[in-house]
C-alpha cells in the first residue's frame, strides 16, 4: 500500500494539473506497478486524503483529486 500511494504522490507531483482523474492517477501508477488493481489505488487515494495529502475536488457531476496546497483547494 505504501508504494502505491507513493506512485501517487509522485504522479500528483510531476503532473502540470492542479486536480486530476482518478483514471489519470490510475495509469500513472500502472505504469510504474502493472498489476495493481484499481481498488486498491482508490484505497491509497482515499488513506492520502485522510492524512491531508490529497484533496477531492467536485464539480458536481464528477470527482476529482489534486494535492493539497497547490491550485484551487477548497481552502480559498
């Protein structure tokens, strides 16, 4: 779990996007761990955001992610 949710954090790290799809994050970690499956990265998603790390960003129809402290954050 700690390797994913440091794939991640390195892919919400180099990504030029402030908020990105979970299916976005998703490939970023498949790259680097092939066969992780997708329930467990929301696991590490969801263990982000409740550390602080993450953020959920909702447009209404559709959930996002971005990492705290960089972009729009629900903090502004």
């Amino acid at each position: 779990m700690e390797e994913i949710k440091k794939a991640i954090l390195e892919y919400a790290e180099k990504t030029g996007k402030t908020k990105f799809y979970f299916k976005d994050m998703e490939k970023a970690v498949h790259k680097v761990m092939p066969d992780v499956k997708a329930r467990q990265i929301k696991k590490a998603a969801t263990q982000l955001i409740n550390e602080g790390k993450l953020i959920y960003f909702s447009t209404g129809s559709t959930t996002m992610y971005g990492l705290k402290g960089r972009g729009q954050t629900e903090d502004h």
